[in-house]
C-alpha cells in the first residue's frame, strides 16, 4: 500500500469515528472494510445506521488517487448492506454519486459532466446531473436521511 492509500485511508476512518450519528459503529462493525486495488485505487465499506424504510445500509466508496495523491476519480454509494446476503449491483443500489469523465451524446454523459447523480433505485446506469463534488456532501446528504428517517425518492435532485 502507498503512502498516500495509507493517509487517505486514515482520513476516512477519521470520518467514520467522527460521525456516529450516520455510522453504526458497534453493531456491524464486522462489515466495515478498507482495501486497496493496486497502488492507486482503495475501496471501503462503512455501515450506516438503520433506516426506517431500508434497514441496514452501507456507504461504498470507490477513490482512484494519482501520483501527487490527489482524489481524481470517485463514486460514493447508498447500497443496501450485503452482510447477511450477497446481491447483484443493481438489487443493492440506492443512490450513487460519481465523478467518471463521459463522452457528450453518449447515455452516460449529463449537462454537469464529470460529476453525476446515480439517482435511481436498483437502476443505477441512470445518471442526472449534480451539484455534489466532495465525499463531505455525501456524508451530509445521507445524514439527512439516515438520521431524519426520510425516504429517498429519485425526483430529489442534488
């Protein structure tokens, strides 16, 4: 693991720890995950607090890093937790953000292009555009719903 794997990491345990009203830190702690892919790329999995309408939750998030460390590709996910049953991508999806680079005229590409709103439930190849840019957002975004109790619906724009 790099250097900068490894700082960014420990930031992201950092925002773990420091937001227990969204993180479930005791209950399924057992699910928590944090790997590396490559010497460029980490994925971790962070479970939330039970939400009123989708039980037990988790925050995937998905970073490729460059050479200076800096965060140059990202999606954070809302997906159902995979801890007592495995499913399929699309089964688990709740809502995505991402900032991958798409072609103009293709399915993928939307007006805010790179950073796009995966924005409907178990179909989650449908993209809107978005405002949100930053892992910081997405925290606030899933606390609103976490520890609000709200439903998400797929008209909501961010």
């Amino acid at each position: 693991m790099g250097n900068f794997q490894a700082d960014r990491l420990q930031s992201i345990q950092k925002i773990f720890e420091e937001n227990p009203r969204l993180f479930e830190q005791e209950r399924y702690s057992n699910i928590v995950r944090y790997d590396t892919k490559g010497s460029m790329k980490i994925n971790v999995t962070l479970p939330l607090k039970d939400h009123k309408h989708y039980g037990e939750t988790v925050l995937f998030i998905s970073e490729k890093l460059n050479e200076a460390g800096q965060i140059i590709e990202y999606h954070y996910a809302w997906e159902l937790s995979q801890r007592l049953n495995r499913m399929g991508k699309k089964p688990r999806h709740i809502m995505a953000f991402g900032n991958e680079d798409h072609e103009p005229g293709t399915h993928a590409w939307v007006p805010s292009n790179p950073y796009h709103h995966h924005h409907v439930p178990n179909e989650p190849k449908k993209r809107k555009e978005t405002t949100v840019e930053e892992l910081h957002r997405v925290i606030e975004i899933l606390t609103d719903y976490i520890h609000g109790g709200l439903t998400y619906v797929s008209t909501q724009s961010f």
